[in-house]
C-alpha cells in the first residue's frame, strides 16, 4: 500500500512536471549513511510558452536566493561549486526533460542541511523554487517498535535504513535476538516521496523478563568497510507480580515492627497497604514499608499488600501476631446462690498466647485450664464454707494478672455453740453467735417472764457483724441471784432457729456473791454441821431414839455442787473464750464479764450482799450447833 501510494505521487510529478505553471518536486526529506551516497530525485515545470534552447540549473545549499550568495552545490552553466561540495556533487537527471536529479556522495555530517534548486532559462527567466529537501546525514539505523509491547502479545520490531546512494545498498542483519525469534527481510521499500529504504522485521512473544533487552540491528555495505548499528531497549508492559513480603511476623507488645512489600511491574505499580479494607499506606514505588510504632494487641491481625497498575494487580498477604501478658480476667456467671444451688462461674481473660487459667480459693486450687481464654467453675450443692473470696488467675510468659471475685451463699440461721449466758456479781450477760446468709434478726425471750427483746433495743442488746456471724450481747443487771432462763431466736427469709442459752459459771456465782469474809464463815459453819452430824449419828448407836430422823437434819450444799440444768460439763477452749471478751469489751459497754472469780479474790472488800449472806449463815449455823 505504501509503495502503490509513493508510486501514484511520483506519476502525478512527473505529468505535472510537462507542463503548467513554475512548480518543483522532490523529497521534502531524505537521510543516508556517513560515508555513502545519496540521490535527492527533482522534477521541475515552467510556463510551457517558454521555449528555452537550453535549461540551465543551479542547486543552493541552505538558503534559495542568490543575493544572499548561499554556497553552490552543482551549477550546470559554469561547473563553478563551493569548496565543500567540490569532488562531491553531479547532476544526475537531464534538465531538458525537466530532471533535477542530484547525487551527492562521500556524505559528511556538514553536508546535512536544506538544498533549493533554482531554474534558468536564460535572460530574466530564473526562478529559484521555494521547495526543497532536507538531507539528513545518519550513522545508525533506526529500529521501530511499536509503542506498546505487553508481555504475552506477539510483537513486529522493524530496523529501516536508508537505501538513497545507486552505489552502495545496505545489508541488515539483528543482534542480541537469539531466544526472540528468527528475523524476515523484507528487502526495498520505496517511501512516499520517492525514497527508498531497506527494512527487516522480527517477530516475537515477550515476557517479563524481556524486558529491558537491548535489540539490535546492523547495517553493512558489501566491498566496504561501512558498519552502522543501532540498539533500542524493550520496554515490554507487564501487570505486577509480588516478588518481596514478609514472612508471618510475631512482636512483643510495644515493639516496633516494619512490614515489606516489593513489587515488578512495567509500568511501576501503586502499592498499598491495607488491613481489614483501610489503606495505610501507598504510593507508586517498586517497594514500599509500613513502619508501626509501639504496636499493641489492637494491631494484631492480618495486612495486606495490594500492587496494581493498568495492566493488572497481584496482592498478599502477612500475619502480624503481637504477644502480650493476659488482661485482667473477667469473671461472668452467679455470684449469690442459696444454700444446696449448682454455681457456675466462668473466668475469661484474652493474651497471646492463650494462658494459663486457675481458679483457687484460700490458696487451695480448685480448677485449672491449659492454654485456653475460658475456664468454668462448677459447684454443686454449695454449702455456707464455699462463700468467701475466690481469685481468677492468668498467666502467659509476659505476664500475670488476676481478678477477685466474692461468691456469696445464702442460708438459713445456725446458732452456734459457743452461745451462753454468764453471770458477773450482780449482772447476767447472754452471748448469741449466729451464722446466717443474709443478716438475720435476733431476739433474746425470757419465757418466765412472757418477755422478749430483740436487737433494736440498744440499751439491753449489743450485735456486730462480722463476715456471716452475728453476735448480739444481752446484759441483764439485778439477775445474778435468780438467773434467768433465756433463749435465742434468729431468723431470715430462708428459716427461724432457736436455742436456749446454758447458763456458765453457776458455781462462781456463790462465790462472788458471799465474798472471801463469808467464804470463810460458812467454811466454818460447814464444819460444825459436820461435826454435829458425827456426834449425832455416834448418839444413835448408843441409844435409837424413833424421834430423831435424817430427814430433819439440813441440807448440806456444796458449792462446787451448784449447777443449772442443761449447763456443759466442760468450758469453751481459750480462743472462743479470748474472742467473747474481746467482742464483749467493744465501745466500753457491756462492762467485760469476770468469769473467772477464785481464791485469790479472797482478800478484797466483800460486798453487801455478801455480808448480809454470811450474817444469815453464820446465824443458822448457830442454831444448828445449839
């Protein structure tokens, strides 16, 4: 199509050129090889009522107007040229049939430039024509590649070189295609405006890795020593491929870490990184590095690196594991349960990796998991000894953290044993320790008087809590002598328990009240009766009088033998008795019991009960003796 083109111009030029008007065609530009030849093809017309006997020609190297006095290249009526073009120049066309044809050989590069050719006719008819060639003087071929290459898609590289000189033609031959494909010679081409030039192809699939190649093509003319090569890189457009990425990445909380993506790709490619959709970072780079400062378990996840450019996309993707000590435990589950309920605790806590979770209680443990986030305590059947303080503990190898939590069972009251009354001189102190989930209420009743107080009456009962037990304190002033008999009754909303309180330290009492001066009087009183009774039974040996009787003797009483029903024969051990005076000396009120009266009291001042005991003894005995 090219040659039928160049081939129909030319025709048109040369039938124009028979006649008409002042006109000229040659090649607008025309390039040849250092050191070769070249041939510029001219046509010219004039009015065809001149009829010249001889057309003259003049051929100007680089302005077309004589009184500028440009240098001459070929003049046909003198011979006369500039001495650049001397040895170097002729007219090949005939200038009677209109030819202007001019050769041009040993080319140098000052040679390259604008030629005019200039018509003479003879006498005023010159005419210099405004058309002209540009001679382009080149020392390497020119290889052609198409504009875009993609990797994939066969691909025509064309070399092309000049073939102007009738001399000398070129041969082509390709370097560094090997591996490409075999190149086709296509042979001479003749170009639109008349010139001609050589042209080879080569036909080839691209990869990535081609790209970048140096191409080559050489043009040698035979018989000489002429050699021009020309190379052109290939820049063969491929998508990215992810060639560089992290491995799965592990850092300690508050470390620093840098993640690396590198991409190839033609053009470069706008890598990205991302996590969970948000773009961190990104820029068009062969490689890029998302640098995270002090990273916490917040960061943990999974990054990805997306590279892309108009000819595709390639993505990966990297793990960032960040290790951290467990956080502090939460506990989920029931904290108040009745007494004989199923409690369920779960105890979860989140580290990396997972840790170790143990539940105990007053040191003791009671369940323990192995790498896991979760542990459920079960209790079946909870009982008042499983309320208290618990601990949920977790620990990893960076750390250790643990939660308290207060299981609190529920149940109904319990009296406990150590629950008395005692009697100091001239005042009854009764003591009710009650164990009860919730706080229960508590009422002192004094059946032979059809009384009752409870706990709101301050001025007689005294109560603390402590834990589960509840203590409450009733003092009764005025009561030694006749004790009482008191019972406790505790209640919540899960029962009612009640108990009668054993009266301690009966035989104390005695003593306390009669005070040493009276012990040692009924002491002595306590011999004569038994004196009396020795004499009277040696009487009755003697002589049995049926008037005399055992019966009528008194009563001998003993005070180691005073007791009240239902008292324990033994006394609490000393830290239950140590803990009942420390919670009966609160506030200073009520004044602390002495309970432990005894012979080394016997030199104190007696009080006035106890004179008044020991007269009335002292006095019966008397009677008895008499």
């Amino acid at each position: 199509m090219i040659f039928l083109t160049a081939l129909s111009l030319f025709w048109i030029m040369i039938s124009a050129s028979r006649g008409g008007q002042w006109g000229a065609w040659m090649p607008s530009s025309i390039s040849a090889f250092e050191g070769t030849c070249v041939s510029i093809p001219c046509r010219f017309s004039f009015p065809d009522e001149l009829r010249p006997a001889v057309v003259h020609g003049v051929w100007y190297f680089n302005s077309p107007y004589p009184k500028n006095y440009p240098p001459v290249v070929f003049k046909s009526r003198t011979q006369v040229v500039h001495e650049s073009f001397q040895g170097r120049s002729r007219l090949l066309g005939d200038l009677g049939l209109r030819n202007c044809t001019l050769l041009l050989s040993n080319l140098s590069p000052e040679l390259g430039g604008k030629y005019y050719f200039r018509g003479d006719l003879g006498g005023y008819n010159q005419y210099t024509f405004s058309e002209h060639s540009v001679l382009d003087i080149i020392n390497t071929p020119n290889i052609v590649v198409p504009p875009e290459v993609m990797a994939g898609t066969e691909v025509e590289v064309s070399c092309m070189v000049p073939d102007n000189c009738p001399e000398l033609h070129p041969e082509l031959s390709w370097l560094g295609h090997e591996g490409l494909g075999e190149p086709t010679v296509l042979g001479r081409l003749r170009e639109e405006e008349g010139t001609w030039v050589q042209v080879s192809l080569l036909h080839f699939v691209p990869t990535r890795e081609t790209n970048g190649h140096r191409l080559g093509c050489q043009a040698s003319f035979p018989n000489t020593t002429l050699q021009f090569e020309g190379y052109a890189s290939l820049d063969i457009k491929y998508p990215p491929v992810i060639v560089e990425i992290n491995s799965t990445v592990e850092a300690i909380e508050g470390s620093h870490v840098s993640l690396f993506c590198g991409a190839d790709s033609n053009p470069p490619p706008l890598l990205t990184w991302m996590r969970d959709g948000t773009v961190l970072r990104e820029a068009v780079a062969e490689s890029l590095s998302l640098e995270l400062d002090e990273v916490t378990p917040a960061e943990d996840g999974v990054y990805l690196c997306l590279a892309e450019n108009t000819y595709g996309q390639d993505n990966r993707t990297v793990g960032l594991s960040v290790m951290y000590a467990p956080w502090k435990p939460t506990v989920n589950g029931t904290v108040v349960a009745v007494e004989g309920e199923t409690v369920s605790i779960l105890c979860s806590t989140q580290s990396n990796p997972d840790p170790i979770l143990t539940i105990f209680k007053e040191k003791q443990i009671l369940a323990t998991v192995i790498y896991k986030s979760e542990l459920q305590l079960e209790l079946p059947a909870v009982t008042p000894e499983d309320d208290g303080e618990y601990w949920c503990v977790a620990e990893n190898q960076y750390g250790q953290r643990a939660t308290a939590f207060n299981l609190s069972v529920e149940f109904a009251p319990v009296i406990l044993l150590e629950s008395h009354c005692a009697a100091a001189r001239d005042t009854v102190q009764c003591l009710c320790v009650v164990k009860a989930n919730p706080e229960p209420s508590v009422a002192f009743e004094l059946p032979l008087r059809n009384v009752t107080v409870n706990e709101t009456e301050r001025e007689f009962v005294y109560s603390e809590r402590s834990g589960l037990l509840l203590t409450s304190i009733l003092t009764l002033r005025g009561q030694a002598q006749a004790p009482p008999r008191v019972i406790c009754t505790s209640h919540n909303l899960y029962g009612t328990k009640s108990l009668e309180l054993p009266f301690q330290g009966a035989h104390r009492l005695m003593w306390a009240k009669i005070g040493p001066v009276g012990a040692v009087v009924a002491f002595a009183i306590l011999i004569a009766i038994v004196c009396y009774i020795t004499q009277t039974r040696r009487k009755k040996n003697v002589t049995e009088s049926p008037s005399f009787s055992g019966g009528d003797n008194p009563p001998v009483v003993f005070s180691s033998d005073f007791r009240i029903s239902g008292a324990p024969e033994k006394y609490e051990s000393e830290r239950r008795l140590a803990s009942e005076r420390r919670l009966l000396g609160l506030r200073g009120e009520p004044p602390e019991l002495d309970l432990s009266y005894s012979h080394s009291d016997l030199g104190k001042r007696p009080t006035k009960d106890s004179y008044t005991l020991t007269e009335e003894l002292a006095e019966y005995a008397e009677i008895r003796v008499k």
